[in-house]
C-alpha cells in the first residue's frame, strides 16, 4: 500500500515537474482509456503483449467518457490494478530480448549504457516526450539498483520498466501550454502535447515518430507543417482506430460489460453475441465513415454491415462459416440486408435494441430516451421516483399484449405523459426488434403497431425512422457536437458556440463527412490553443495524498 | 439455400411478406437431439431395472472365478480408478486359456442374462404391417403392433430410460459430448402447405459444421450449415403432412454417418419418419426401420470400462440383449437376426442451409 500511496503522491506532483519551461503550466489532465492503454503498449511493444487485469471505471459526462477522463484520479485499488498490468506487461517485454535494442556488457550486472539506450527509447514513446535528463537518470537509476541487488541486468530493466508504466506520466495525458509567439499574451498547447492531442483524436493512441520528430524540430509549430500532419494521419488506416474509440464513447458501449439477458425468454443472446454486438457496429460505422468516407447521416439507413454467423443466428439471416476450419473464431464478413428486409440503419441493430431494453423485455421508453440522448443530444428528464410502473412490466397482461398497450395504460397518468411522449414514439418504431436483437411481427399473438411522429415526421417503422434521424438537423448538430467535445475534452456548446456553428456549416458543405469534420477541427484555434481544463484528477490525487 | 421459407428472403423478410400461393418451400433444420426411442411407464421391467454396474460386475468377476469378496475388491479399485483392476474387469472374456477383451469380444462372456421390457406401450412404426406379440401399442397415434426390439432390449437399463419429453440421463451426457465437435445433422422438409399436404418430402443430410450452441448450451436456432454432400448421409424420402404431422412408410434405406459415442453409423432400412412440425419453427419426431444391430451395439462396446462405469451398462449384457430381441434380416448361412427394429427420437430447430460447393457470395474478412 505504501507503493500506492507514493503513486498518489506522484500524481500530485505531477503538474509541479520541472520538464518544462518555467513561463509553461499544465492546462489539462485526462486519464488515458483502457482502449488507449491498450493501444499505447502495442504500438510501442507489439501486438502480441498480453494486457490482463481491469481497469478502474471511466466516468460518463455530458454523454461522453472522454470528457469524464478529465475529472477522474486514480483510487489506491486502482493503482495497485495498474500496477499488477504494468509488472505484467514489463515481464513479457523484457523476455523478448528483441525488444530491447542493446545488450548489456555483463547480463549479470548493470549497464549504464543500455539502460539507457531502453528506457530513453521507451520512456519517450510512453510518455509521449523526450524524458529530462533527470527523469531518465532516475529511471536508469532504478534499473541499475534493481540489476545489482538482483544481479541480473534484465531485470532491474523490467522493474523500471513496470514503474514507467505505472506513472502519471504515462497514465494521465498532460497538456501543457506555453507563450503563444503568435499571439502575445495568449497561451498554446506545447509542440508535444499538441501532438498528443492530435494523436488520439485520431489514432486513438499515443503519437508515432514522425509526428514526434515534427514537433521535436519545430514543424508542428507551424500551420504549414502541423497541416501537413493532420492531413497525413487522416489519410492514414489508423484513422480507423480513431473513429472506433470516438463511436464506442459515443454509443455507450462499454455499457456492453454490464449487460445481461434472461437466457430463457432470449437463447440466441449468448456470450458471443454481446462480444459482437458493439464490433458489428463499430466496424458498420468504420467502413461507411473512414474506409468509404460517407455521410455520417447514412449510419441511420445503411443496409449494409458486418456479420459473424452467430450475429446472423440472432437476425435470422443466412451467413455460412465459409472457409472456416471447426473450432476456429468465426471470421468478420461484410452482409448487406436484402432490399425487402424490414432492417436498416444502426438503430435497428443489435447493439442499439438489446443494449437499451431490458433482461427480459424490450423498452420503447429506454430506446427513445437513448435516441434522443445519444443520436440528438437533446436531455430527457428521468422518471419521477414515484412512478407505478406494474403495468408496463406486465408484459403478461392480456388486457396488454403489446408494449404500446401497456405504455398507453401507463401513460394516462399526467406526470408521465409528458415525458413518454418524447422517447415513446421513436421506440415504438423499433419495436420489430426484441430485447435481445430478435426479429418479430408479433407480441403476445398481436400484432405491433411501429409507426409514430417524430418532431411532426411521420414514420411506420423502424427503418422509417432511421431516415427521419437521417434527415434531422439535431443528428448532423449533435454529432458536431460531440466530436468537437471530444477533442477538446469538454462540453463545446458550454463556450464554443460560435466555433460549433462554423464546424456545422462546413460538415455540410463537405457532405457530412467525419474525416473533414476531424480535420477542420484538428486545425481550429480552437483544438490548439491552451484551453484551461479541469485538473481534477491533480486535485483529487492532492486531497488523497493528504 | 434452404431456410428456404422463400429462397433469398431472410426471416424476417419472410415474416413481413403477404400471404403468397401454395409453392413448394423447404424449410431446414438441425438436429438438437437424439435418442434412443424409448417410452418407460412404471412397472415396465418386470423384477425391476438392470442393477446398477458395481453389482453387475461382481456377478461377472464370479462367473469367471472370482471370490466374492475379491471381486469386491477389484471393483472398489476399479471405481477408485487402478488400471490394473480396469484391465481386469475389461479382459473378462475367455478364449482357450487367455483372457481377451470382453468388449471386442463379447460372446467369450457368458450371458449376464439381463432383463427387458414388458410393457404394453412403445414408439414408433409398425414395420411389418402385422400385430404380433411382440408389438407395442404407439402411446401418440395408438397404432398397434409397433416394432421397436430396441428399446424391448434396452429399456431395463436405468440410465437409458426415458418417457418424452423427458430424457435419458445417458443420451444426455452423450449428445452434450458429442455437439461440440460431431459435424452436424441436418433435416429439411419440403412442401406446399405445411399444415396439410399429401407430397411432401423430407431429407437427411449431414453439414460441414458442427452445431453451435445458444445461451443455454442447447442447439443454437437460425445458424447456416453447408451441406455435406456426401452421399453415404443422404437419404429424400416421400411422405405426406396431415395436420402438422409429416409421416412416411418407405422401403428406403435412412443412413447417417455420425460420431463413435453415440452412432457411427445409422442404417435404417425401410425407412419410417413423424416429425410434428411446430409453431415455433421446431421439429419433433420419430424415424425408425430395422437397423443392423450391431450399429447400435458398437459405440456401447467402444466406451469399454469407463463407459460401463458411469453410464451402468453392461457391455457384453447390451450385446446379448440386442442379439436377442434382433428381429428382422436373417442371416442366410445362420438364420440368426442380423437386425432390430429401433426407433430413434429427433428434434431439431430451424437452420438455414446452403450448399457447400457455392462459392460464397459473402466473403469472410479478418481484421
């Protein structure tokens, strides 16, 4: 425990280093994301570095965890999860000698030399810049001290290593300002934090040597040079990555880990599915967003996604193991829904239907909500704690064999017709699909009812729906929104109101493009001056400390 | 493909789809379980059921000589899993003046004499269109004279047991073994009206695939099989469907290759199917025939030791028994049975089906 104590302590001190300029200071702080964790270390060490262990949870704000990132610490449990990966991680890179680019003169000794040539590569690829001079010899320090008392080279490298990898420095993305040249009396993001920054906006990841070598030398300082960066990683495949991690924040799916199903009233809801379900979407979204630069708005009409032959189970669709060996993971195979098949677009899919209804039963109120939240940024109050809901959860009743039966029953109370006159309508339409992702026409031997009014657009079913989310002006504002959020890593319509009008304009200029979106964000003022965040986790970590 | 509920249509098309004119649709399944066809009713085996094998056993460690109390021994070792006491239990026969193994070679034991159905009720078909004595009355259609020796022969064995829809404990462990890596089986039922047409026809098949399994570890629903292809597992019979029920009488043979645990190969000749096809998209049904009994005989012997152990068979008992209720194609040298009637019970759910030669039109992709 006094390990984790020192950590916190670390974590404290951390935007009080002397790693930079004394006129710079820290203006952001945002612990990274498993997913980034996770990128980081195979970007750095390879693939095929096993990760075990959980993470500590992220924290959901204005419905995105990018910008709770920013309001979180690490708790002393946490820590000491980090530290069990990061012992983890280090002990499998150091045993693939190929991983370390010197040998040392004795591997029974310590060596100065090698040390660090290893921890100056590493530290600078983890830390996402050069170490000071002090930091390295701290680091080299540790594994000489760890070599001799173990009398062997390599592991005194692997116990420096696993501090690395447990350090707010790595663990936490620092953005730290300086004088702007350009504007004086005015703040900009440092070369290497901007690079950071820009690096996992789009990539997701920690920056590669070229965008570090452009900021070691200066280029990303200019608009000529840092543009060329920007558009290099937007042409770039990893450009991918990028969207994945925003969509996945987006759509909530790591609500996916808490998700369950009654496996009796939903068979085919098995282990794998919920595995799938968010991949299916993220890989629909990738392929029309990045790989065929569409327009964003077509997520909500595609017929086109990805499939394993267990999703297709679930959507009664025909998709054979072709060139599978038995006992093999089943392969990822681009589907496209027949014209007369009643799906389409993302809301009908499994990772919209099953993650928002319930174990045993579909909601309309949950899907609209969330429809309304996600897709359209629009807030919808929760439910009074008073609420009688018997009626909606009987799906037994046969006075109200369908969930519009019973939602018409529930509603005829005034305090909650309000509200379910916002969220009901839209999840109603989708209610061909079951809670877990299952096709029916029927419920209880009645017929479904899914057509609606949205905002005064008429729809008759889901994927009527889908093309009035396609057609709103609140689906194209709120994903600017949330985008440009992301990047900067708070809520843009609290204080960029001005900047999101222009963004918007200019996404549909460019045809509701996300890579353009990126790209004009990526070279606002906006994304690369200093803006002063909330250093909460610096805070937190203080209080703790105390 | 055969989902077939429309080619090309995937469900839930064929759902939203009007009603359309009577033509030929077939409808696919994959097998989600199979058994031996038995029917127990209290009271069924005279005497009681089979003892269980710890008792067995010692009656046959003493028809070879054994002491009671060292046949007791060996068995408390045998249980306590000693090879040397397996070995001794396995090489109970006897040939000249050399023990052998009493699974491969069961008539060099001397016949446990097992005991077997009385009963009044058993499933399946009247095979030979006569009502002999040893006929059962069908408890679903009420048909008399129904030929099933097999499960006369085997229904006295406890962990074989079973009145639908319950299952035996046996199959149970068998089939649970055997769908992770048994290339699946495979149905489709083809017809104009489902409910009631009198020129229907139904096929077996096997896939290139084994069966996947849903969340409650049973047979997953709605996967897609390729089909094998192979001709030695295809077998079109003609039959008709009278409310909901497909039946066929035929003079064709029904084969199957399947897995050594349960039925490495199935041959029923003069081939008998009733599968009630239900509103839930499932089947549940009979197929039975006369059936080289030593089919049925052979994935028993192959489980040796460890297989009498757990399931309480004894081995060379189960080949007495079918030797003797064997009941149908005389040997022409002999004249001993060389079949038995059986009657197998299936359930399946739907599955698409396509052939496995078609290239695929979806392309798989890693990432």
């Amino acid at each position: 425990m006094r390990f984790a104590v020192s950590l916190i302590s670390a974590i404290a001190a951390f935007t009080a280093t002397t790693s930079v300029a004394a006129d710079a200071q820290t203006t952001g702080l945002r612990r990274i994301s498993p997913e980034q964790y996770r990128q980081i270390v195979t970007d750095v060490f390879g693939a095929d570095i096993k990760i075990g262990g959980r993470f500590e949870p992220d924290r959901r704000d204005s419905g995105l965890l990018a910008l709770g990132s920013a309001k979180i610490s690490v708790t002393q449990t946490g820590l000491e999860q980090y530290d069990g990966m990061a012992r983890n991680v280090a002990a499998q890179v150091i045993e693939r000698r190929e991983l370390i680019p010197c040998k040392p003169a004795a591997t029974t000794a310590a060596d100065d030399a090698c040390a660090t040539q290893f921890l100056g590569h590493v530290g600078k690829l983890l830390y996402r810049r050069p170490l000071t001079d002090s930091e390295l010899k701290a680091q080299v320090g540790a594994a000489n001290a760890g070599a001799k008392n173990l009398k062997n080279f390599y592991d005194g490298l692997e116990l420096s290593l696993g501090a690395m990898l447990t350090s707010p420095q790595f663990l936490f993305r620092r953005e730290v300002s300086e004088p702007d040249p350009v504007r004086p009396g005015q703040y900009r993001l440092d070369a290497m934090s901007l690079a950071s920054k820009l690096s996992f906006l789009l990539w997701n990841s920690g920056p590669d040597a070229i965008l570090m070598a452009a900021a070691e030398s200066g280029e990303l300082g200019t608009s000529k040079g840092y543009a060329k960066q920007v558009d290099r990683m937007i042409a770039s495949p990893r450009l991918e990555e990028g969207a994945r991690a925003f969509f996945s924040d987006m759509f909530a799916f790591d609500d996916f880990e808490k998700l369950a199903k009654d496996a009796k009233i939903y068979p085919l809801f098995s282990s794998e599915v919920n595995k799938d379900a968010a991949e299916e979407t993220l890989r629909t979204v990738a392929d029309l967003l990045v790989t065929r630069r569409g327009d964003y708005r077509d997520i909500f009409t595609t017929k086109k996604t990805y499939l394993t032959p267990i999703l297709a189970s679930v959507y009664g669709v025909p998709l054979p193991r072709t060139g599978l060996a038995n006992g093999e993971p089943d392969a990822w195979v681009p589907y496209e829904f027949p014209k007369d098949d009643p799906r389409a677009g993302i809301l009908m899919q499994i990772s919209f239907v099953a993650l928002h209804s319930h174990a045993g039963r579909s909601s309309p109120t949950i899907r609209g909500k969330a429809l309304r939240e996600i897709m359209l940024c629009q807030r919808v109050p929760d439910p009074p704690g008073n609420v009688n809901f018997t009626v909606v959860q009987d799906t037994t009743n046969p006075n109200f064999k369908t969930a519009r039966e019973r939602l018409n029953a529930h509603a005829t109370e005034a305090m909650c017709t309000g509200c379910h006159k916002i969220t009901d309508p839209m999840g109603l339409a989708l209610e061909n699909l079951d809670g877990g992702g299952g096709f029916r026409t029927h419920e209880n031997g009645a017929p479904l009812d899914t057509s609606g009014v949205m905002d005064g657009v008429k729809f008759t079913n889901g994927a009527e729906l889908g093309r009035v989310v396609h057609d709103s002006a609140a689906a194209t504002r709120c994903i600017v929104n949330r985008v440009a959020s992301y990047a900067i890593g708070q809520n843009a319509a609290n204080s960029n109101a001005t900047w999101l009008k222009t963004l918007e304009q200019d996404f549909i200029k460019d045809g509701h493009r996300i890579p353009d979106l990126l790209r004009h964000i990526a070279l606002s003022e906006e994304f690369t001056r200093a803006t002063l965040t909330q250093t909460a986790a610096a805070d937190t970590a203080q209080g703790s400390s105390k | 493909m055969t989902r077939q509920l429309c080619t090309g249509l995937t469900l839930a098309a064929a759902l939203m789809a009007s009603a359309a004119p009577a033509v030929a649709e077939t409808r696919g399944y994959v097998v989600s379980w199979f058994t031996h066809g038995m029917y127990n009713v209290e009271g069924d085996c005279p005497g009681g059921v089979n003892p269980p094998i710890e008792i067995q056993w010692v009656k046959d460690l003493m028809d070879i000589g054994k002491t009671k109390e060292e046949a007791q021994k060996i068995i408390d070792q045998a249980l306590s899993g000693n090879r040397d006491a397996h070995a001794i239990i396995m090489n109970r026969g006897r040939v000249g003046d050399k023990w052998v193994n009493a699974y491969n070679n069961p008539q060099t034991v001397k016949d446990p004499e097992m005991t077997w159905i009385h009963s009044k009720y058993g499933v399946g078909f009247n095979l030979d269109g006569k009502e002999g004595p040893n006929g059962f009355e069908e408890p679903e259609t009420g048909e008399k004279g129904i030929d099933n020796q097999m499960f006369r022969a085997l229904g006295c064995i406890n962990n074989l047991r079973a009145k639908p829809p319950l299952r035996s404990s046996d199959t149970e462990q068998w089939w649970y073994l055997i769908q992770d890596y048994q290339p699946a089986w495979l149905i489709s039922i083809t017809a104009g009206d489902f409910k009631n047409d009198n020129d229907a026809t139904i096929t077996f098949q096997r896939a290139l695939e084994h069966p996947s399994r849903d969340a409650n570890s049973q047979t997953r629903a709605n996967m897609t099989y390729r089909m094998d292809g192979d001709p030695r597992s295809h077998t079109e019979i003609k039959g008709k469907i009278k409310d909901g029920v497909f039946t066929a009488a035929s003079d064709q043979s029904l084969s199957m290759v399947g897995d050594l645990l349960v039925m490495h190969k199935l041959d029923l000749h003069q081939a008998n199917v009733r599968m009630k096809i239900l509103d839930d998209g499932s089947i549940d049904g009979y197929i039975g025939g006369y059936q080289p009994w030593v089919q049925v005989f052979y994935p028993i012997a192959a489980g040796g030791t460890n297989f009498e152990m757990n399931v309480n068979h004894d081995i060379p008992g189960i080949y007495y028994l079918l030797k003797k209720h064997a009941d149908a194609y005389p040997d022409p040298k002999t004249g001993e049975n060389t079949a038995i009637s059986a009657t197998w019970r299936i359930e399946g759910v739907p599955a698409f089906l396509v052939p496995a030669e078609r290239p695929g039109k979806q392309q798989a992709s890693g990432r």
